[in-house]
C-alpha cells in the first residue's frame, strides 16, 4: 500500500499562492506518477494536474493552464503544487493521487489517494 498525506492548504485572497504538499510513504517504488484533483461543494471531483517520477511529462487541466505548476522531489517522494493567480473558483477540496503511471493518475481510477486539503480564496 501507498499512504499519501497533503498539506499547505488554507485561506487567501483573490490573486494570491499557496504551494500544495503531498508526501508518499509506503511502498513507493510502486508507483510511477502522482497527480492533484479537487472537488468543490455539489461538484464531481475534477483533474487538476499530474506529472511522472522521471519529470518529462507533466499534464494540467485547462482551467489551471499558466498558473499552476506541479513539480516533484524524487529524494522526499513529494509532489507539488505551486497555485499562483488564484480565483474564488479555484475553491475546493484539492486531493493528490498517485499509481504507476500519468495516464492513470489523470482519472478518478487511480489507486492511491489522500485525505484532502482545503483551499478557500476569497474575493
């Protein structure tokens, strides 16, 4: 099994960054690729962004294309998600996945998830 748990989630204005944490544990050298979803009230949990170990692919939702970043450190089997420009739409529930490859972790079929951390951007 995979453990995945985010941090770095919180309030801030319109316009402002929060940078997303999501730290595996477990049997990492399982996994290949690991992504961000979110999921705002009375809405379907919706892709965000992915990107794979090796870090020569990365995949954005077009919603967040230009101002989200995701990025990962190998060393610490830690994903990123560096959210810059944000909007009051952005608000959600942001959850990391992860599985053995972008293609899966792109879709709600992934293995792997965490608990969730909430993002809240105010206008």
């Amino acid at each position: 099994q995979v453990q995945l748990v985010e941090s770095g989630g919180g309030l801030v204005q319109a316009g402002g960054s929060l940078r997303l944490s999501c730290a595996a544990s477990g049997r990492t050298f399982s996994i290949a690729a690991m992504g961000w979803f979110r999921q705002a009230p009375g809405k379907e949990r919706e892709f965000v962004a992915a990107c794979n170990w090796n870090g020569d692919s990365t995949k954005y939702a077009d919603s967040v294309k230009g101002r989200f970043i995701i990025s990962r450190d190998n060393a610490k089997n830690t994903v990123y998600l560096q959210m810059n420009s944000l909007k009051p739409e952005d608000t959600a529930v942001y959850y990391c996945n992860a599985d053995r490859s972008i293609v899966v972790v792109t879709t709600t079929t992934a293995r792997y998830w965490g608990q969730g951390t909430q993002v809240t951007v105010s206008s």
